[in-house]
C-alpha cells in the first residue's frame, strides 16, 4: 500500500493541511490586495486636519468654515496640489487648550493628516503652537492673535495669517494720538489677547504721547462680562477716550450697557475687532458710532480680486462674506500654496517653503516673513456708522501688514531661534 495516499488517515491530514495553505494564501493575498487598494485610497487625498472652537464661538467660525471649504472646492476643481486632491478633517475643540492637544494627537496619529491648521482662541492657539514644535508638525495658525505664536513661543514649525495682537493695535495707535486725549480707560476680556492688547496699547502710546494717563482699567472673564458695573466704573473715571478690546457677546453687553448709561457721550472710543461683520452685524441700529476701530467692511472694497471672492461667496452660501470667510478662504489658499512650493508633505519642507511664501488674498497680496512667520495680512482701520439699520465702517483705509511690524532686531530679542 502506498503511504500517503489519499484514502488513509495520513493522506487526509496532507490534503488538509495542504488545503489549509492555499486557503491561506488566498486569504492573504485578498487582505494584501484590499489593504493596497485602501492605500491607495489614502493616497489619492491630502488629508489637512483642522482644529477650532466651532460651538464656543459660531459667530465666526461658521463664516471661517465657509471660507475654506469654498477655498478647497475652488483647489480641488483645479487639480489640486501635486496631483492630489485636498481634503480636511475638521475637529472642535470646545474652546479648550488640552481639547486642543488631544485632539491635534487624534488628527495625526488615526486621520494621518499631513499638517494642522485652525485656531481661534490665544491659549487654543499657543497649545498647538507648542504641540507643533514638540512634535514636528507644520501649523497654520489661521486666526489666534497673540504676539507669542511669532515671539515668546515662535518655533519652526508654525505660522500665523492674521494680523497678530501688537499690529492691530499698532495699525490703530496712529489714530488714537492724533485725537490728543490724555485720560484713557480700558476694558478688555481677561485672558492671553486681551491682556496683550493692553500692554501692546499702553507702550506704544506712552511711546508716542508720554503724558498719556490710563485712570481706569476693567477686566472681565471672557463671555461673562458683568456689563452693568464695568460701565458704570468706566464712567466714574471720567475719561477722555476709552481703548476697548471687547469683543462678540461681551462686546454686544458692553455697547448696550454703555448707551444706556450715556458713557459714550463726549468720549472717544478706540477699539479692536469692532468693525468685523460678526461682531457688529448684530447689533444693528444700537452699532456703536463714530468710533475707530479694525474691521472688515466687505460691502466696500472694491478691487476685483475682492469682488471676485465676494461674488462666489455669495453665489455658493447665499449669504454675505464675513471676517471669518476671508481667514478660512486665505488659510487654506496658503497651505495649498505651501505644499505647491515644498513639492512634499514633509514637516521640515513645508515650514522651509512657508519662509518667504507669497500668497495672493481676495484684499491684498501677502508674504509670510521667513524672521518670525508672521503674514502681512494687515488691517482695515476706519470708523463706525450707522446705515439702512446696521452697522457699517466709514472712511476706512487698508493699512499694510508689512507697516505694522517691529524692526527686525527687536523680534530677535524676542523669539526663540528654530
């Protein structure tokens, strides 16, 4: 009898295994193919991670979103970037520092996204800052407005589009000592921008007015400003002209509260933010008047880059285009400028192709500056009106962001080196 044949036990067990094998094999060149195929599904996208404090602050962070998904369509519909289509993955992260982190470790571990871009908030935005660095991912911080992102904190791997803390307020001082007033009160929300602004505000004026007198200073915690007192010890003060950084449903709160009380009558009022749709839309005919303020004043600018953008805007959303809109649209018209420039998703290639990248926005052609990669977005300064029941902005002028920065040797002092 010959061993092995397929009628003994011995001959059962040799098919079987045999059998086993080649099912085996099959099955393993099923899940080969089908991880290959989910491979090159991954690889068919650029996958850009997003993160942003959507539910805390909606009134511009639902216009921003609008901005870069507009942004991605129009990338997309070109081809996109080195053969790939863009595809981001948004994420909230409740207005919190650490939500930030966990969820920046989320988007890079699981999504395996290739860079980070987003941020509201200063401390959202100086969390990533430092996540960037500590973990070599490139950072877009498309709107935090703290002057550490560039300075105290600057590290290699991050950026920032909007106009920091001390330009803003730089682009409104001029405007401040030209009114020639000594006594100034303050307010601001009671966190990283707020108390940047104020220190940003007060040294440059005791700069350019050294008898200016700050006789009255109230901070509040942002989104519970206690209007009613904040007002009324604004007031005892008797002021000459009020510096106000304020903004969203504190700012609404406080302009309330001080026309009720008469605290605006005969004072000048200097502030940041005011003039952007978000903040002053809502307000309607109760807009603040006459005072100077950074804004956006979309109704009025009339370049064709910038009709350009407002008419696809409101082609795609049938709405109006905020600040919001103008940050996402040109943040996400950066990283894919970026990535063209790199030629790779690489870390280090991004953030060398970022130093000195040149960017076209719907309002002003920009740079980001290779000394502290701060972008020369500047700033719309003007003052506010009141027209057809809403707020405007009136006899604004666009001040460049390449002005409104500090001589170079002073930014060395202060930022870290890469």
């Amino acid at each position: 009898m010959r061993r092995g044949n397929a009628t003994t036990p011995e001959g059962n067990n040799v098919n079987y295994r045999i059998g086993f094998l080649q099912r085996g094999i099959l099955l393993s060149a099923a899940a080969a193919s089908f991880a290959a195929a989910g491979g090159a599904q991954a690889q068919a996208t650029i996958k850009i991670g997003e993160i942003n404090s959507y539910k805390a602050q909606p009134a511009f962070l639902e216009p921003y979103r609008h901005g870069w998904e507009m942004a991605v369509e129009e990338v997309n519909a070109a081809g996109g970037v080195l053969g790939k289509k863009l595809e981001v993955v948004a994420r909230d992260d409740n207005g919190n520092p650490g939500d930030s982190v966990r969820i920046a470790e989320e988007l890079v571990a699981r999504e395996r996204v290739a860079l980070l871009f987003g941020g509201f908030l200063s401390n959202t935005g100086l969390a990533l800052t430092d996540y960037a660095k500590q973990h070599k991912v490139f950072f877009l911080a498309a709107e935090p407005l703290t002057d550490k992102i560039v300075w105290q904190n600057g590290n290699k791997y991050t950026y920032r589009l909007r106009p920091s803390t001390y330009m803003l307020v730089a682009s409104v001082v001029k405007e401040a000592v030209k009114l020639k007033k000594k006594r100034w009160a303050i307010v601001y929300p009671n966190y990283e921008y707020g108390q940047s602004a104020v220190a940003s505000f007060k040294a440059l004026m005791k700069q350019a007015q050294p008898d200016v007198e700050f006789v009255a200073e109230q901070a509040s915690p942002l989104g519970k400003i206690d209007a009613g007192s904040v007002t009324q010890a604004l007031a005892d003060a008797k002021p000459d002209a009020i510096f106000n950084a304020l903004f969203a449903a504190d700012l609404g709160k406080f302009v309330r509260e001080g026309n009720t009380r008469g605290l605006f009558d005969g004072v000048e009022v200097v502030s940041l933010l005011t003039g952007e749709p978000e903040y002053l839309d809502p307000l309607k005919n109760e807009a603040p008047v006459n005072w100077i303020v950074t804004g956006y004043p979309w109704y009025a600018i009339n370049t064709p880059e910038h009709k350009k953008f407002v008419d696809a805007y409101r082609k795609k959303f049938n709405d109006y285009p905020r600040n919001g809109s103008l940050v996402g649209y040109s943040a996400l018209m950066s990283i894919a400028a970026g990535i063209k420039k790199a030629g790779s998703l690489d870390a280090d290639k991004l953030a060398a192709a970022f130093s000195g990248l040149k960017v076209d926005t719907p309002v002003a052609p920009i740079v980001y500056r290779a000394q502290d990669h701060q972008s020369t977005l500047g700033a719309f300064v003007g003052r506010t009106g009141v027209k057809d029941g809403r707020g405007i902005m009136t006899s604004f002028t666009y001040v460049d962001g390449a002005a409104l920065q500090l001589p170079d040797a002073e930014v060395k002092k202060l930022r870290p080196a890469d």
